[in-house]
C-alpha cells in the first residue's frame, strides 16, 4: 500500500515531509553538515555559498544563490559542505522524507 499522500480525486500526489533539520555556518572557509539519512535533502542559505555533497566544497563546486531553495539527491551518511566567497551566514539543511 502506497504511503503517498492523496488528491480529493484519490491520486497520489509526490511530495516530501521536512524532517530533520541542521544549520550550517557558512563562511570562507569550507564547514560540512552532520550526515544526512535520507535520500532527498532541502538547502537554503542566507547568503550566497557553493556546496559539494563529494567532498570539500570551493568556489568552484555547485552554485546555490541566496534565499532559493535546492533539493539534493543524497544517501544515508552524506554529509554536504558549503563555502562563500567571503561573506557569512547560515545554511539550513533539511532532511526530506
């Protein structure tokens, strides 16, 4: 039995539940997140940062603006690194499930 949510028509609709949530500071320096569990995780940040969710992010890994809202694909154990080009703020980074 399907555990989607469901329409006033009884279709499924594909959709995620935030679940748990971390904050990351960002800065000039590369700061990691806790490991995720989920397959699907939710960042947002206040500023501008680069993120890797392979390693050690720098100015030249994946572009997330600020305030936009990315979703990942990530597996049990990732963790996800941010970076600025020198300004600081915060990342939320939430597990969906």
């Amino acid at each position: 039995m399907s555990r989607l949510a469901r329409d006033a028509n009884s279709q499924a609709i594909q959709c995620l539940r935030p679940s748990t949530s971390q904050t990351v500071n960002a800065s000039g320096t590369a700061a990691s997140s806790s490991a995720v569990t989920q397959r699907v995780t939710r960042i947002v940040s206040t500023v501008d940062v680069h993120y890797s969710v392979e390693g050690t992010a720098t100015v030249s890994s994946c572009f997330l603006p600020a305030n936009f809202v990315e979703f990942v694909h990530t597996y049990s154990g990732d963790t996800i690194s941010f970076i600025t080009s020198g300004s600081t703020g915060t990342v939320y980074v939430t597990e969906m499930i």
